[in-house]
C-alpha cells in the first residue's frame, strides 16, 4: 500500500516509487477514487428511538477488498446504546445494531475503504 492510512485519508500521501504527492481528492461525501483504493464511501446511520439497528445502502463494493471503520456515534447515555456495532452486511449494505431501544435516537459515523484488486 502507497503511503499510510492516515495520510490516504487525508488526501496526500507519498508515493515513494516515483516520489510525488497525490492531493487528487475533492469530494469525500461519495465515492471517490484515491490511490491504492478502489473508493472511499463515508456516511451516518440513524437508529430512531423505538429501533434496535437501521442500515445504509452504499456503492457496490467487493466485500473480500473493503474495511468499515467506525468513526464514533451520539447518543444518549442509557444503557446498552453506547455499544453501538456497525457491519458490512453484503456489498451495499451497513449495518448498525445497538444493544437495546430507547427513547432517543442514536448515530453512528462510518468510512467504508474498498482496495484496489
């Protein structure tokens, strides 16, 4: 992989073969094609307050190439809605399950990395 993840998610990395800088990214709220990615999906999920998970429909990805991070949620401080899980479920499918509902609504934040082959 060209450059670290943090410095591919900022949107410059050093590409030490022919050592130039990459600053080719300008829209990180849909896919985007960035170095050793194929694309980057970022995006929340909403579970509302009589619901245990909800899910996000995102741009196919190869599921054997792709990460999910999760970047943090809000929430309200009841119990079991602070371990709120997000998944890939299929190629354009997320996920996200917390551990009972409530009265409030939680969201979590996501970044889906898919590599290239």
């Amino acid at each position: 992989m060209s450059g670290s993840l943090a410095d591919a998610l900022t949107g410059a990395y050093l590409n030490a073969s022919v050592g130039t800088v990459n600053t080719n990214v300008t829209n990180l709220g849909g896919s985007t094609r960035l170095g050793s990615f194929a694309g980057i999906d970022r995006g929340t999920i909403s579970i509302t307050s009589t619901n245990m998970s909800n899910t996000a429909t995102v741009t196919s990805v190869t599921t054997s190439r792709s990460h999910l991070i999760h970047l943090g949620s809000t929430q309200r401080l009841d119990s079991g809605e602070h371990f709120i899980r997000i998944v890939l479920t299929n190629a354009t499918t997320i996920t996200a399950t917390r551990d009972n509902n409530s009265e409030g609504t939680s969201t979590v934040s996501y970044e889906l990395l898919e590599y290239n082959a």
